[in-house]
C-alpha cells in the first residue's frame, strides 16, 4: 500500500502540467473585461452595452462570482437610469438587495436602498421607505460618512415631498451636521443648494438665508469658477420667481462673467437668459436684446471651441485605442505562441512523466519479487527448523517418558519391601527425570511464544539473591544425582531491575546446561556481582570439557540445532541457550561464551542494576 501511494506521488508531479496546461483564465476576469466592454459601448450603442453586460450577468452567475454579479447589476442599474427606464432599473436594484443581504454586505445593501430611494420619486412613501432603510444601514458604517450624509439629504427632500417640514429640518439638520464634521466645503455646499432648491417653495426666506451661505462657502472657501457661477444661477433663478429684478440683473451678470472666466456654455447661456430677462422688466429693451445677442455668440464661440477640442480629444483618444488594439494584438500572438509551447512543454511533460512512472512501477515490482524471494526464504528455512526441532524433540522425549515407564513399576515394587533406600533413589532419578522432561516442554513453550511475538519484557525491582536461591534449589537434586557440586554466590542487598520470569528461565537454562555436560564429581558455579556502569553480572561456570570455538557462534542462534547429549545421556533440544540469547537482549543485555580461566565453559551477561523510572511493557 505504501509503494503505491508513493507511485501515485511520484507520478502526480510530472502529470500535474496535464491539467494545468488546459486551465482558462479566471471567469473573474473575463467578466471585468465584459464590464469594461459594456462602459465603452454604453456612450454610442446603450443596447449594445446593455447586451454585452447581460452575457456578463449570465457569466457571472454560471462561474458563482457573487463580487461581479453585484457589479453588473449596478452597471445595468446605472445604464437604465440614464435611459429613465425606472422599471428595469428597479428591478435589477431588487437583485442587488437580494445579493447583498445574502453576503451580509451593509455598504452595499445601504447603496441599493439609496438608489431605489432616488428613483421611487413618483411614490413618495416608497421613496421615504428606502431613504429610511439606506439611512439605518449606513449609520452601522462609521468609516462612511459620505454616503450617511447622501442618504440624509435624500431622506430630508423625500419628507418634504410628504409635507413633513418638521421631519424634514430635522434630518436636514442632522445631515448639515455631518457634512461639517467632514472638514470639507463641497459636501455642505451641495447638500445647502439642493436644500435651497426643494425649501423654496416652503420657506423662501430660509432658502435665500441656505443660498447666502453656499455663495459664502463657494467664494471663501472653494475659490472655484463652477460652483461660484453655479449658486449664483440659483439665486438668480430664486430672485427671478420673486420678481426682484435688479438682484437678478447683477447675480445673473456675475454668474455670466464666472461661466465666461470657465469656460462652461451652459452656465453662461442660463445667465445671459437671465439677465436680459432682468433688463427687460426693468424697461431696458435695448440692453436686453444687446444681453442676449452677446450670449449667442458667447454660446457659439464657446461651443466651437469645445467641438474643436472635443474633436481634438476623440483623435487622441482614437490613436490612442489604434495603440492599444495593435498592443493587443501582439499580446495575442504572444500569448498563442506561449500556448503552443506551453502545449509542447505538457507533451513533453506526460511523456517524461510516463516513462518515470513506468520505471517506477518497475522499480516496485522488482522490489516487491525480492521481498517475496527473501519471504520464501525465510519461510523454507523457518520449515527447516521446525522439521529439525520435532525430530529433536521426537528423539529426546522418548528417553525420558520410557525412563518414567520403566521406573514407575519397579517403584512399586521397592515400596512393597520394608527397606527405603532403593525408594528413595528411584524417587529421586524420577524426579531429576521429570526435571529435564519440564525444562524440554518449558524450552519449546518459550520458543513457540518467541516465535509469535508474545514475549512481554516487564521490569521490576528485585533481589537477585532470591532469583539465585530458586534455580539452587530447583537443581540441587539433580546435582547430587550426578555428585557435582553447585555453588552459587550472590550478595543479599544486590538489587536489580528486570524481569523474574525471563531472568529465571536464562539462569536456569545456564545451570541445567552447566550440569548436563559436567562429568560426575566436576563443580559448576552461579556467580553474581555488581558490573560496570551500575549494572549486575552473572556468571556461570562448569568444569567441563568446554565449548568448541568452531560451535561458538551457532550455539546462541538457531541456525542449526543440534541435540548434544550430556555426560549421563541427558537429552536437550539445542533451544536453551539461542533463547537465552534472546531473553538477554530483551533485558537490554548480551548473553557471552567462551572458555574459563580452568577450562570448562563459561557463559555471562549483565542487566540493569537500578530502575531508570517507570517503563513500559516491550515486545519482541
């Protein structure tokens, strides 16, 4: 599983360009290039431009951009106003609501309810409504003062048009209020000369009081010909409904001279229209006629220059576009000469990518047949010893279990005579036999559990002179049996930190070995004593005729078992020291052979000597 997980990997990296090569641009983008497209076309073709923003519309919504959806819907919004289509306009504002509502936008939402406020004019309460709602929401928006002082000014004119005077100075008020916390002339001075305009009808002197301060603001402060120009018309408009027409002669005269000084025809043309108006009422026929010759030709000069710069603009602007689309048009090719060799570099990719993945899949099978080799090997040779260990088990248990057959009969025929000591003997040369049967089942119980992984490894504190004490007394019989002497020496405080079960069963396994090949009147010797590095030795002795150095090695492995008689013909499987060999290392030690200093084998190892903390169970 983990080979093919790795295949999968390696493979995905050279195969990625596959996929990667036939990636479109963001659907994003595409819809910001139709929005742009419909803006260019909406000042010449509206229908067309309306067209191309409904195929943005549509891209829109199939690619699920939310942020460019809401921006054609204002674009279309913004297009049907300045066609006075206020039903379509509206209708796409009600998307837009939708829209905004679901993303939680409140910037948003608070400029549809303003939109839909501006052009619900013909239904007064729904325009109240909507500059109500705009106006909740951009309270929510401290950063946005600008559009809370829009919707403040709409909201004002749409109380007036319900005839709420009181409501309406209240919000015009509130909206003065913000417009002067913006340190800024321009928001106040419109917000006073569209007050003044819907106020007029009302209160006429609070409208000229709202004029004189727009006029101050445009003089004093934003110093421009435009709104200087601009607030005079007004007042002059104002000064016209109220017949006071020497006010209007001299605001339209300098509102004339303003708009000359700009440059702006309209402006001028509205306050020569004006002034001769004035000078007419006044008696001043000649003048009047001269006024309104002169803004004519104002007009007309003015209007010729503009066409002239208009036309002079539309040729740079041409130029400039025959540029861009010849720019474009390089970009073009550029860009489909990097897609063909973008397709080459995938070609070239995927094949790379193939053969790599195919000499990895090979490189996989090839180690997955030596596994598979070194696993029949292993399992030839695990046969092998399970054969050879039941032949050796066959052979020397017969020699116990018929010893025990042939001594249990004589045993009752020796407890029927009144004389003890031929019992006595016969009980002990059962019982040295039924010793080494235990030891041959406990080997092959240990090796079959070793084998399986079962053996646990599960220190602890203990005496060693205890440990020492049970294999002396575990053994003592059969020593005697044999007149060999068993010493043991092991200090009373000595304490070590490992395993009872395995310790006992290596130092019995050493003992019993010790005993098998030591001849009669030979001594063997279990010998304890503190190690270096704080550990605890053990050493087992015998007076023997040794270990063949050519059988060293494979007398602490299971690589060939042999069944070696003892000197009294005692049996054995050849298990005892290859797994004493493995407990030894599971105790964190290494079991050693070799000659004593006598003759005769010796065989030690070490363990720890004091708990290092608590540790956990470990398993082989």
């Amino acid at each position: 599983m983990r080979q093919t997980l790795l295949f999968l990997c390696f493979s995905g990296i050279f195969l990625l360009p596959l996929f990667r090569a036939g990636a479109s641009p963001p659907d994003s983008a595409r819809v910001r290039q139709l929005r742009q497209l419909a803006q260019e076309q909406a000042h010449t073709n509206p229908d067309l431009s309306r067209a191309t923003l409904a195929k943005a519309l549509a891209r829109a919504r199939q690619t699920g951009d939310a942020a460019g959806e809401r921006g054609v819907l204002n674009d279309l919004v913004d297009l049907n106003g300045r066609l006075n289509e206020q039903a379509a306009a509206l209708r796409y504002l009600n998307a837009v609501q939708r829209l905004a509502t679901r993303a939680q936008d409140t910037l948003e939402l608070g400029r549809a309810y303003l939109y839909t406020a501006m052009l619900a004019t013909e239904d007064v309460s729904r325009q109240v409504q909507f500059a109500e709602l705009a106006s909740q929401q951009f309270a929510l928006l401290p950063r946005q003062p600008y559009w809370l002082l829009r919707a403040q000014s709409e909201l004002a004119t749409a109380y007036l048009a319900q005839k709420r005077l009181a409501a309406a100075k209240r919000v015009f008020r509130q909206a003065q209020q913000i417009s002067q916390q913006l340190g800024e002339p321009g928001p106040e001075f419109r917000l006073l000369i569209n007050w003044a305009k819907d106020l007029q009808a009302w209160e006429p002197d609070s409208a000229r009081l709202l004029l004189d301060r727009a006029r101050y603001l445009a003089d004093a402060q934003l110093r421009t010909p435009y709104p200087r120009a601009y607030v005079r018309n007004v007042q002059a408009e104002q000064a016209l409904k109220e017949r006071r027409w020497p006010e209007l002669v001299r605001l339209s005269a300098e509102a004339a001279r303003l708009g000359r000084a700009a440059r702006l025809p309209a402006v001028v043309a509205l306050a020569q229209s004006n002034w001769a108006a004035g000078q007419r009422h006044l008696g001043q026929g000649a003048a009047a006629y001269d006024t309104l010759r002169k803004s004519f030709d104002a007009y007309e000069k003015l209007t010729a220059e503009d066409q002239r710069q208009e036309v002079a603009r539309l040729q740079v602007r041409f130029d400039v576009e025959r540029q861009q689309a010849r720019i474009k048009a390089l970009e073009q090719q550029r860009r489909v000469a990097g897609l063909r060799a973008e397709r080459q570099r995938t070609r070239l990719y995927g094949l790379l990518g193939g053969l790599l993945a195919f000499g990895l899949l090979s490189l996989l099978l090839l180690l997955s047949r030596r596994r598979l080799q070194r696993s029949e090997t292993q399992l030839r040779e695990a046969n092998q010893t399970k054969d050879q260990l039941m032949r050796i088990v066959g052979h020397d248990l017969r020699g116990p279990v018929a010893s025990l057959q042939l001594l249990t009969p004589l045993l009752y025929e020796v407890l029927e005579q009144p004389e003890r000591q031929s019992a006595h003997a016969l009980v002990r040369t059962l019982d040295v036999g039924a010793q080494h049967l235990g030891g041959l089942i406990d080997n092959l119980f240990q090796w079959t559990r070793a084998q399986g992984g079962q053996l646990v490894n599960q220190p602890d504190r203990l005496r060693v002179a205890d440990a020492v004490a049970s294999i002396a007394a575990l053994y003592a019989p059969a020593a005697e049996l044999k007149h060999i002497h068993l010493h043991t020496t092991a200090p009373p405080d000595l304490l070590a930190w490992a395993d009872m079960g395995l310790l006992t069963t290596v130092l019995r396994n050493l003992v019993g070995n010790a005993l098998k090949f030591t001849p009669s009147g030979g001594e063997v010797t279990l010998q304890v004593a503190p190690a270096e590095n704080g550990r605890v030795g053990f050493s087992v002795y015998d007076t023997g005729p040794g270990l063949p150095p050519e059988r060293l090695h494979n007398l602490l492995t299971t690589e060939r078992l042999e069944s070696t008689p003892g000197t009294n013909g005692e049996p054995g499987t050849g298990l005892g020291l290859p797994l004493s060999a493995r407990f030894v290392a599971l105790m964190g030690g290494e079991l050693h052979a070799g000659t004593a200093a006598g003759g005769g084998a010796r065989l030690w190892f070490s363990v720890p000597g004091l708990p290092p903390g608590p540790t956990n169970a470990t398993k082989v």
